[in-house]
C-alpha cells in the first residue's frame, strides 16, 4: 500500500524548489538540490524507473507562490 502527503492546505513563506535528477542503470537517483534533510531522504527512497542509459533532468516549483 502505498503512503500519499498532501500539502495542499498548509501554508507557509514562499519560496522556490530547484531539483536535479540523475538516473543510471543499477544505482540509486543521485539527487542535488537545496534540500530539507527529510524531504532529500523522501524523493531519495522513491524507486526508480528502470533506465537504459542515464538520464539526467531538472525541476523548479514555486512553493507557496515562489520567493515574489
């Protein structure tokens, strides 16, 4: 079974989230970013696709409506 958080309802200071992903066949994601410890450990335990050659990709959210 799996564990779903929602944040839809908290609020908070606004800021942004910038991630990076790295995706390599047999190892884990390598994941960069200015990251809370937790939220690092989260995304970090989350399985991941099986890939044929790396894959690297970049996310950016606006969390609470961004740092503006």
């Amino acid at each position: 079974m799996t564990t779903s958080v929602q944040f839809a309802g908290q609020r908070g200071p606004g800021r942004d989230l910038h991630v990076e992903v790295l995706l390599a066949p047999g190892r884990p994601p390598a994941i960069y970013g200015q990251l809370e410890p937790l939220l690092h450990a989260r995304l970090a335990n989350l399985a991941a696709p099986a890939v044929r050659g790396e894959i690297a990709f970049r996310g950016s959210f606006a969390l609470f409506g961004g740092s503006s």
